[in-house]
C-alpha cells in the first residue's frame, strides 16, 4: 500500500481529522467541549505526556547523539521515555544504540504491522521507535500523512512520561511538523559560523511557520562552560535582532573522545561511560529537562498524545 494510501487510510479513523477541527474549533474560538473519538485501546485515565523535539538545523552538530543520551539520562532515573527517531529516510538512532528492528515507521505506513510492532527496548528506561534509513518514500511525506503518524502515537499501549524525538537536518516537512506536534524544541548549537547561522534559521522557521515561541538551547561540543556560554550568547544576539522569540540555555556538553568511544561501541555514554564529561553533562541536562513544566491540556492543534490532554482537560472541567 502506497504511503498515500495509508494515509487515506489513516485519515478513514476520522481520529485526526476530527481532533484537528474540533480542536482549532473550540481552543481558538471558546470552551466548548472537544469530541475527539477515541481508540476503544486507549486507558482514558493515562498521564500526560511531556514531548521534546531535538533540532538544530546542520548535520553532525549532535542532535542525535543529545536525544539517545538525553533519553537514556532520564531513563537512568525514575523517567521512562520513548525514544523517536523523526529522521524518516535517513535514520540512525538504531545504528547509535546497537538495535536490529525487524520492522520501521515504513512498514506502519505500508499497513504490514502497528507502531507498537515498531518498538524495541534501548538503554534502561527507554523504548525506541526507530525509523527506516534510506527508503525514499519516506523522504517526501505530507503535512497530513505526518499528522496520521502523530495521531497512531496515541494508540501505542506505553507507560512512557517523556517522548523524545530526534528530527531530520534542514527544514523539511517531517521536522515542522514534528516540532509544531511537541511541547518542547531542543535546538543543539556548536561553535561554527554556519551552525550558528542554521540554528539561527530554524528558529525564525519554527517561529514563523509553527509558532514556536520558546527554544531550549544545548551548546554542543565545547571546550569549556565559558564556551558554551560565549555561543549562546551569539545566537541570543543575533535571534533578539530579528526575532521576538524566549531563548532558554540548558548548558553545554563537551567536546568528549569517551562520547566518540561510545558511538564506536554503539552505546549510549551515559551507560558506556557514566563517569565521563559528557555523561555528566547529559545527567545535569536530564535534571533540567525533568522540571520543564508538564504539558496540562491540548494546545489546539495536533500534537503527540493529545488525547491523554483531552481527558486531563475534561476531568478538570
Ligand atoms: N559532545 C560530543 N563530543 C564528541 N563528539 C561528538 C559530540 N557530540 C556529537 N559528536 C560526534 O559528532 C558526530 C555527529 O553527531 P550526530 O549526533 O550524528 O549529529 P546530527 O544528528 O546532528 O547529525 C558524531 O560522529 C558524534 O560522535
Ligand atoms: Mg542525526
């Protein structure tokens, strides 16, 4: 079945159709109650959800490496976290933690298994859902069919209270629509003109086009805090010029050969290395990251796990 196809398929539940509607019905024009129809799957009584994107704009500054170890540092505490990897044609969170799917977010979308057939268990605390790697058809999906794959999460029988999703480099659909369907946007910076100059971009797109309004900054790969700080400043200067956006810094992580290591051995470096700089700094990031504000009701538009804010919404109502 064509990804199209799916999609019409998807779009058949009415599920995400309906909650879009309603929901921009009611949250954008007075409190009237949502009816969004939900899976007979679903516990009406589930938790909300925190959701995290990692983005950043330019490849190599980390992004990727920031969500395994940032899921595994939650994990390693009392946090159980899915681990999403939002780069659908060229994925590699599998390939970072040593896991062997038999399945992908492709197959979800060929209609040959469920999300939850996807799942495979990652590093203490952490599920992950990996992505397929290099299958075309899953470079070039629509804003909608990206909506179908964000509204089968509620479905997934989880106990995770974080979602963390690893998003494609560039600006393509699949990272917009990823970051509009999150509570929080990680944006990783490391010390280069044109890493500044993507992480600056990003931010005006995902103000501009997904009304994004606050970015958690992660300064990657630095040499000292004093570093980290001195780049943050450079993007708060240069976004504060142009943008009126809240920029939150999160602290760095350090330039760090055990983290290399640890890629090589297809580990986490919070689990390979704890003792190491940079598992340090993924266990400090890890501890700021569990005081961000939960997520309390829909925000009105799409998002991951809306309908667990739906219930919370209606139960205070
Ligand atoms: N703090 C760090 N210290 C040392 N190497 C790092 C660090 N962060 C990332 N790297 C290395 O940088 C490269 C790119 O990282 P990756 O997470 O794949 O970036 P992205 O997902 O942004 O493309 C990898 O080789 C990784 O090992
Ligand atoms: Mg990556």
């Amino acid at each position: 079945m064509s990804v199209h196809r799916l999609a019409r398929k998807l779009m058949a539940t009415r599920a995400v159709e309906e909650s879009f509607f309603e929901l921009s019905h009611v949250y954008f024009a007075g409190k009237r109650r949502v009816n969004v129809p939900i899976s007979p799957t679903l516990s009406l009584h589930r938790a909300p959800v925190q959701t995290i994107a990692i983005a950043g704009g330019k490849g190599g500054v980390g992004k990727s490496n920031v969500a395994v170890n940032l899921a595994a540092a939650l994990g390693s505490g009392d946090h159980e976290v899915l681990l999403v990897d939002g780069d659908l044609d060229l994925g590699n969170i599998d390939q970072l933690l040593n896991l062997r799917p038999d399945n992908s977010l492709c197959d979800v979308f060929a209609g040959i298994c469920t999300l939850d057939d996807v799942v495979l268990q990652g590093p203490r605390g952490v599920s992950v859902i990996p992505s397929a790697s290099g299958v075309m058809e899953m470079a070039h999906l629509s804003h909608i069919e990206y909506a179908g794959l964000i509204g089968l999460f509620s479905e997934l029988p989880t106990d995770a209270d974080t979602l963390i999703i690893d998003v494609a480099t560039g600006l393509s659909e699949s990272v917009l629509s990823f970051c509009r369907a999150v509570r929080e946007v990680v944006i990783v910076v490391v010390d280069e003109p044109t890493a500044l100059h993507d992480a600056f971009s990003t931010i005006r797109v995902l103000h501009q086009r997904c009304h994004v309004h606050r970015f958690r900054i992660v300064a990657n790969k630095t040499e000292s805090s004093r570093h980290g700080l001195d780049l943050y400043g450079a993007l708060a200067d240069l976004t504060e010029r142009h943008l009126d956006v809240l920029l939150d810094y999160c602290g760095s992580v350090p330039l760090d050969a055990q983290l290399k290591q640890a890629v090589r051995q297809r580990r986490s470096v919070v689990e390979a290395f704890p003792r190491s700089p940079a598992a340090l700094a993924f266990r400090k990031l890890a501890a700021r990251v569990a005081r961000w504000p939960q997520p309390q009701a829909p925000c009105g538009h799409i998002e991951f796990f809306i309908e667990r804010l739906i219930d919370v919404a209606d139960g205070t109502r």
